[in-house]
C-alpha cells in the first residue's frame, strides 16, 4: 500500500484535531518524512512542540495551529477540509463522539447528503496471498440491502485504487445457502441479482458465503461448490457488526495481521481511530487516505 502510495508521487494535506499524542505525532512524521503528506496539526502547540522534542521529531515539518479545546480541533480540521485547504481529516487526540459531530454537522461538515456512513479495512493477513478488504468494521450495526450495497461498493472503489479492476466480493454467512433462518442470506441473493445485472458494477459477487468457500481455494474444491470468487475473495462483506468487528480483531491478535482503514461515505477521506492505536496502524491509515485521496 505505502509502495503504490509513493508511486504516485503527490502529497495529501492532513489536518489532524487535537494532535498532540506521540502515536498521531509519529505516525504522521513518517508519512510527511517519506514524501506522501503534508501536516496541518490542529492543538495545544506548546504540547505538540514538547511531544515532538522528546520523541526526536522536527516540528519544524508541520504547520501548527492553535486551537482551545478538543471540539475546536474537530472543527478547525473539518473547516479546512470544507474550505480545500486539506485533502483528509485525522482524528488525534479528540473524543470519537466530538470528532465525527464535526464531520456529520448538516452546515458545514463533510458527510455527502444521503450518503451511507461505512467503514472499509484493508488487511495484510501472513497467512493470506494478497490484501484483503473488509467492511463494515465500525459504523452500522445490523446493514440494510441498501446499506449493504453502499459497502460493497465504497469496497470495490477502495479495492480499484489498488489496481483490482474486477474484485472478487464474498458476501460472508454461516454456510453457502439462503435460508430463512439467517435473514440476511435474502439480501445477498438480491446483491447478487444486482451485480448479475450491471446495478452494482465492476465486481464478482457470490453470496452467501462461508470463510472457506471465500478464502480457500482447497476447500471449494473439497466441497464442490460452484461459486465465482472461488476461494480468492478480495473483499468480505459482513452481515452484521457483531461478525465483522470480532473478526478482523481476531486477525489483529492471533494472525499478525495490519490493517487501515476510513469512514467513507464523506466528501474527503476521514481517518477514525482508537486514541491508543499504534504508530504503525495510523501510519498505514494515513497511507490509505492518501491513495483514496487521489484525483
């Protein structure tokens, strides 16, 4: 991701609120010394400067702006993203709740008018070939058809910056089979219909799903099920919050697993994550808003 990201050879300006922790301060360092970014951090200066100084960080790189308080922040970035004085938004040290009443505020945020507000990951995973996409991670808990098709395709968009030009989209559930027993097998016979007739494009989609059929080619042969993503998915669909958010934790925990990812569903990529989050992971966010950034 970071290697597509540089070859393309353009920085993204980030407006960070409340950046004055050392995970934010780091993360973005890397991206502004590796040559993707630009930094606007919004905050105490004073706390930003001493942060930086003790963790051998150049504050000279960033633009610093004063702001009073965690809901300053919030608005601030998301002025300067209205404004197009900032291509993303960053969430630092500031409450999730205040962050996104900024970027959802009717008057002058960024959600798109009727727009769904999804969360899509991109996952290095060992023990899988390639990326793998997933969502919704962190917005909705149980997804509506419409809602569901939003996903897919904020999913598929995200995947075609990649270079995947037709991603293989498995619509994730207990077993292979639409029964009225697990309700949302029904939306996924319709996605189906709508991929199957150009309504939702430039995917392959097969549904429902279980892991193996998705992910492993071995066991779609094992079972002899004739499905088009053919155990090489390149994007998961859950059906509910409660199996998504479990399920990429797990691959945080016992699978090694990296991963990054952004609310979609605004005008400008918006990068939400959990105030202890590692360097790394915001590093690797900030990359991916990068790439979704670009023209």
């Amino acid at each position: 991701m970071v290697e597509k990201v540089l070859s393309l050879k353009r920085k993204q300006r980030i407006a960070v609120a409340w950046a004055q922790d050392s995970n934010t301060i780091g993360a973005v360092y890397k991206a502004v010394i590796d040559g993707f970014a630009e930094a606007v951090m919004i905050g105490d200066p004073s706390a930003i400067k001493k942060v930086s100084t003790e963790h051998n960080i150049d504050h000279s790189l960033f633009t610093i702006v004063s702001a009073d308080n965690e809901a300053d922040a919030a608005a601030e970035a998301v002025r300067l993203a209205v404004s197009d004085k900032a291509d993303i938004v960053m969430k630092g040290l500031v409450g999730t709740d205040k962050f996104l009443k900024a970027v959802m505020d009717k008057e002058i945020g960024l959600l798109i008018p009727g727009a769904t507000l999804a969360y899509v990951g991109a996952v290095e995973i060992p023990a899988y070939h390639k990326l793998l996409f997933l969502t919704d991670l962190a917005v909705i808990p149980f997804p509506d058809l419409i809602q569901k098709v939003a996903m897919a395709e904020y999913a598929i968009e995200m995947a075609r910056k990649f270079g995947i030009e037709k991603p293989r989209i498995a619509l994730i559930g207990a077993s292979e089979k639409v029964s009225r027993h697990f309700p949302n097998t029904a939306d996924y016979a319709e996605m189906c219909n709508m991929s199957g007739d150009g309504r939702i494009k430039d995917c392959i989609m097969d549904g429902p799903l279980d892991l193996f059929l998705a992910c492993d080619r071995k066991s779609v042969l094992i079972k002899g099920v004739d499905t088009p993503v053919d155990g090489d998915a390149d994007i998961l669909l859950f059906p509910s919050l409660e199996s998504s958010n479990p399920f990429y934790k797990a691959l945080m925990l016992f699978a090694k697993g990296e991963i990054a990812g952004l609310i979609r569903g605004t005008r400008k990529p918006v990068i939400v994550m959990s105030r202890s989050e590692s360097e790394k992971s915001k590093y690797y966010c900030i990359a991916l808003s990068c790439l979704m950034a670009q023209a």
